[in-house]
C-alpha cells in the first residue's frame, strides 16, 4: 500500500498522478484537516506532527510514504526518512526543472511562508537556481481557499489577484507551484498570467519516482483506495473529493495524538 498525507486536501494534486501512474495499487491518503494550515506553525510542531502520522500510516501497512506536502518535506523528510523503515518520497518545490528552462533569467516560486523559510529551500536555490533570479512569494490565504472548496469564487480570485499580479511586473516565464494545494488554483493563476508564462507542477514527477523506487513490484491485493482526515467531521472532505479528484469516495475520521503540547 502506498501511504499519503498532506497537511489537507493539497496532497489531492499528487494523489491524481500517482492513482494514473499506478491504477492498480491501493493508496491510503490522510489529510491533517485538524492542524492544517501547516505553513504558519513552527518547524518542531511540524516535524512531531508529520512523524506522528507517519508512524501511524507505517503501522497501518504501508510499503511507502509521500509526504505530499512541500511544508513537511521541507522540515520533516529526513526525520521521517530516520525514523521510518519503509521509503520516503517527499515533495519539493520543482525549482530546478524552471531554472533550467527559464529564457528570461527571471522565475517566481510561491510557497508557504514555513517552505520558503526553511533551510531545505535555501539549498535548493543554491543547488539549481544560481544563473536565475527568484521571486519567492507566500501565497498567503491559497491554503484556506482549497481548503473550503471555493476555487472559482471572487474570494479565490481575490486571494490569487493579490499574490499573481504584482509578479507580472517581473520579466518571469516560469511561475513553480510550491505547495500542493496551489495547483487547484492553477486556472485562476492561468487567467492571469496568460500563456507564455509557464505553471510548473511537480505531480508527474512525484509518480514518476513512486514508480521507479516500486521497480516492477506488483500490487498488494486490498482495499483500492482508502481516505482519512484527522477533522471531526468527516463529511466536509468526503464532499470535496469529487471536485478535487473527480471521484465520491467514503471518508474516515481519525485522531492522532502528538507527544508534544501545543502540537
């Protein structure tokens, strides 16, 4: 079983590609609806949080783990990846595959205040981003606008407004989406920045190394698809998901407990 969680509905985006690379592979995807958003809290709160739920998700029978969140993957991936005796795939701002494609020298990276202040961040731009410049934004309230289904309300086009268009006054031609919630936004942020500019998704890569760490394995036989939220009601995310992944599925609620308080 390949074994999500994000801090919601985000990780929904990576979800979509790994159930199309991998049809016939059970995946069992939690959303931390209880501590989301993630971005605002302080990297330990984030690490106890994301370990906790691993541990829980590994106990659960997972084979694999995406951590289908670029906040947790920038703070917590290699304390899951130290704690954990399964793999641990984690998620990434797709910095690298813009910068080498950027024409005009220039690139904007939207991401979670937590993501863009993280060390993991600043050693990718020095890994992959040194003959560009980056704009680095927050997309602050983006989070909270997937989260509430509203993709196309003059809320969510306000939000995007405030955070897409002061870019355009950059010579960009790659804007990354660097938290997986922000793809569901991808048409508002498309309407505004036209089409030579590029929206860089890093989906397809994620499944595309889900699969080669699988190397051929075949598929466990069990339940297909499973979904959990740490939310008390469950309701409110199982009538996301049509919208979301174009598919009504029953959705579990859990509690999860960290050792931490405050967490």
């Amino acid at each position: 079983m390949i074994a999500m969680f994000d801090s919601g509905l985000g990780g929904l985006s990576i979800w979509r590609a790994l159930a199309g690379a991998l049809p016939d592979w059970p995946i069992s995807y939690l959303a931390d609806q209880a501590y989301c958003p993630y971005g605002s809290r302080s990297h330990a709160q984030i690490t106890q949080r994301s370990l906790c739920i691993g541990r829980w998700l590994a106990d659960q029978g997972a084979d694999m783990l995406v951590v289908a969140c670029n906040t947790a993957t920038s703070v917590a991936v290699e304390t899951l990846r130290r704690e954990l005796r399964i793999p641990v795939v984690g998620v990434e701002p797709a910095v690298k595959p813009a910068a080498a494609a950027c024409q005009t020298g220039q690139i904007a990276v939207l991401a979670t205040e937590a993501m863009l202040n993280s060390a993991r961040f600043r050693s990718l731009l020095q890994r992959h981003a040194g003959n560009v410049q980056v704009i680095s934004r927050p997309g602050r309230g983006w989070v909270e606008q997937v989260e509430s289904g509203e993709l196309d309300s003059p809320q969510a086009r306000a939000v995007v407004r405030a955070v897409v268009e002061p870019l355009l006054e950059y010579d960009i031609d790659h804007i990354v989406l660097g938290c997986t919630h922000y793809p569901f936004l991808a048409p508002l942020i498309r309407s505004l920045a036209g089409e030579a500019i590029c929206l860089v998704d890093p989906a397809e890569a994620i499944a595309r190394r889900v699969v080669k760490l699988l190397d051929n394995r075949s598929p466990p036989p069990s339940a297909h698809y499973r979904f959990f939220t740490t939310s008390d009601d469950p309701r409110d995310m199982s009538m996301r998901l049509p919208a979301l992944i174009g598919h009504d599925w029953p959705v579990k609620s859990i509690i999860l407990e960290t050792a931490e308080s405050g967490v």
